[in-house]
C-alpha cells in the first residue's frame, strides 16, 4: 500500500522509510511534484500534525500521515514547544535558536527537557495519532556535531552524550520520532 509522507524534508523521508520497512511504500510530497508548504499555525503539536495530514487527504484521497516535533524545556514552562523552529524568529535558524534556550537556562540548575512528536495518520478517511517522547537535560554548551536542530544541546536520559554525538542508528533506537514511528509501524502491521 502506498503511504504519502506530508514532508519535504528528505532526510526525515529516508528515515522514516528505513523505518516503516516494505511492506508500505511511503512516498513524500516532492514524489508527488507537490511543492506547497503547508502552515503550522495550531497551538499544539497534534493540531499541526493533524492539519497536515487533512490538507494531503482532502486533495489526494490517499492514506497519509505528518509530523511535527517540538523540544519543551521544564524551566521554560515547556517553551519552546508548538513553537521550536521559530523560537528564535521567523529566520528559523537552529544556531539562534539553541544560543536562546542556553541563555534563558545560564543559571537555572532544573535543566530538564523532553523531546515530542506527534504524527497524525488518515487511513479511509479515519484520523489516529501517535505520540513519542525522549526525556533528557540541556546541556550548558553545544557538545557534537552530528544530527540536527537542538542535537548539540540535548543529552538524553541514561546518557552523557548529546544527540548530536551518536550516528543516526543510536539517536533513532530512543528517539521521538523513532518511538513515534514504531507505534505507527505497530498499528500498521
Ligand atoms: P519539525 O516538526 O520536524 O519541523 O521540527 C520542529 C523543530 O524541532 C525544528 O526546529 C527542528 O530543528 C527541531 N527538531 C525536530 N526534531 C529534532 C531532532 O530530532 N533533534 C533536534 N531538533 C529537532
């Protein structure tokens, strides 16, 4: 069965992909010649994933399913949550963005974080949603290279490295997104 994948992002496309395995083909929006970007203008991380994917359903009719991620810091009441790409402005740009979250926890001890997804799925027309979450701390400076966003400053529970110092293979095997996509997986099979 095919499964469209409401991303451009081809990274996470692969990922996912490498995930859910043969038995879905899942394709992206750029398969499809569909470049329109779809708005992420709802208060909580479901509401845009669940946007996302009723915007691929009601023009395609095909089964479907979005994402949306947000990274919420204890101390900061959960910000940037819904919000996480911009929380530095409009530029979304990650640098900025991991230099305001180390700013605002410069002398907070409560350094305490979850990483969220939410992925939103339309099969014959009925809406399910998943839900994965990674807890950790933020780091008091950028530690790695590797990875994405807020890799750098995000140390999961368990460990004393960042995201951003582990391959692609160790960062999924705990990650949100990977627990997210292993219930949809589970659902699907
Ligand atoms: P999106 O929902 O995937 O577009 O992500 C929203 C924001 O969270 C963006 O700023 C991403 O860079 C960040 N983000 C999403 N997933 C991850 C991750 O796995 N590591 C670090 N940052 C992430």
């Amino acid at each position: 069965m095919r499964l469209v994948f409401a991303t451009h992002n081809a990274g996470k496309l692969r990922e996912v992909k490498e995930l859910i395995g043969h038995k879905y083909k899942v394709i992206g929006l750029s398969d499809l010649g569909d470049h329109e970007d779809i708005p992420e203008n709802e208060p909580n991380l479901e509401g845009n994933a669940l946007f996302k994917a009723r915007v691929i359903w009601n023009k395609y009719g095909t089964p479907c399913f979005s994402d949306d991620t947000g990274l919420e810091v204890d101390a900061l009441n959960g910000a940037p949550g819904v919000i996480s790409a911009r929380y530095a402005g409009e530029a979304r740009d990650p640098q900025a963005n991991m230099d305001k979250i180390l700013s605002a926890l410069e002398f907070e001890k409560k350094r305490t974080a979850q990483f969220r997804t939410a992925i939103a799925l339309i099969l014959d027309g009925k809406e399910h949603v998943f839900e994965g979450i990674v807890k950790g701390t933020i780091a008091t400076q950028r530690q790695g290279v590797k990875g994405f966003g807020y890799d750098p400053i995000f140390i999961p529970e368990g460990h004393n490295r960042s995201f951003a110092q582990m391959d692609n293979a160790e960062k999924n095997s705990m990650s949100h997104r990977g627990r997210a996509i292993s219930k949809l997986v589970d659902f699907l099979i």
